[in-house]
C-alpha cells in the first residue's frame, strides 16, 4: 500500500508518494541539491544505455528482419528486456542486504533501458500498419504488451520463488 503524506500547498490533502526512493521533503535527496552525486547516476545510466543499446544492436544485426517481415527480434528484444527487468526488481527491491545505490540506475534504468526498444515497437506497429496489414500490426501489439507484461510478472514470480522471498516483502 502507498505511503500517504500531506502535500504542502494543495490545500492539505493527503497524496501517494510515487517514488519510494526518494523523498521530496529531505533536501538531500532533492536533485537540485544533489551535487556531485547525480553526475555518478547520470554516468551510470549513460554507460549502462550505452551497453543496453550496443546488446540490442547486436541482436539486430544477428537476426535481422526482412522488409515486410513479423519484427520478431524486436518484440524477442522486448520481452527479453522486461522478464530481465523483473529478476532486477526483486535482486534489489525484496532481498536482505542493500544494493548498491548505483545497481539500479545503471541496470535497470541504463542497460535494460537501453536494450528495450519499444519506441522501435511503435515505429514498426505504424509501419506495418501503413502496409495495410492492420492484422500483423495488432499482432504484434497484442504479443509485445502481453508478452513483456507477462514476462515481468513471470521473472518475479520465479525469481522470488528461487529466493524464498514472499511477494512485496523486504528482507523476508
């Protein structure tokens, strides 16, 4: 269940905070005050986007499509990506110990962040659809939303089976 705080000067009503790491009310954790720490994240995510999309480079050049083609790299790219995702949030978000601080922005936010395309997804869903083959594009937007869905609930569901971790539960 979200945390609820009273947001200052919207009239007192009670808010979710989105974001669980970080607090808006600590001054340290406000970006504009962090100094020299940001550019450590900023340089994770950069070097971790950078390797994320030289992977998926790599597979699209291993496997790529011909004109006209079903995307299936791409859509394997994306689903792929996402069960990656759900094994990192479960490592970092629901075991004993703390991750380094730096783990989660240059894995989650820069190498798979970069590895996932689905800008990509929507440029090929467009395509196709220009092609006139409203059938392959539905397709393919069907497969990729419920296959990346499905894949990061089914990495999360095994990876806390693996741990012994009882869903949502830190250090259980």
């Amino acid at each position: 269940m979200s945390e609820l705080r009273p947001e200052p000067g919207a009239g007192g009503g009670d808010v979710p905070v989105v974001d669980p790491d970080v607090d808006l009310s600590d001054p340290a954790q406000r970006a504009e005050t962090a100094g020299h720490a940001k550019w450590k994240v900023l340089g994770a995510i950069a070097a971790g986007g950078a390797l994320g999309a030289l992977a998926r480079y790599a597979v699209m050049v291993i496997r790529p499509a011909a004109d006209g083609a079903f995307p299936w790299a791409v859509l394997g790219v994306n689903v792929t990506g996402c069960a990656l995702i759900g094994v990192l949030m479960v490592l970092v978000a629901e075991r004993d110990g703390k991750a380094h601080p730096l783990v989660r922005p240059f894995l989650g936010v820069g190498v798979l962040g970069g590895f996932t395309t689905f800008s990509t997804y929507a440029a090929d869903v467009a395509k196709l659809l220009d092609r006139q083959e409203a059938l392959t594009a539905m397709t393919y937007a069907a497969a990729t939303l419920v296959g990346s869905l499905g894949a990061v609930w089914a990495a999360v569901v095994a990876t806390r089976a693996l741990l012994g971790v009882r869903g949502g539960e830190r250090g259980a």
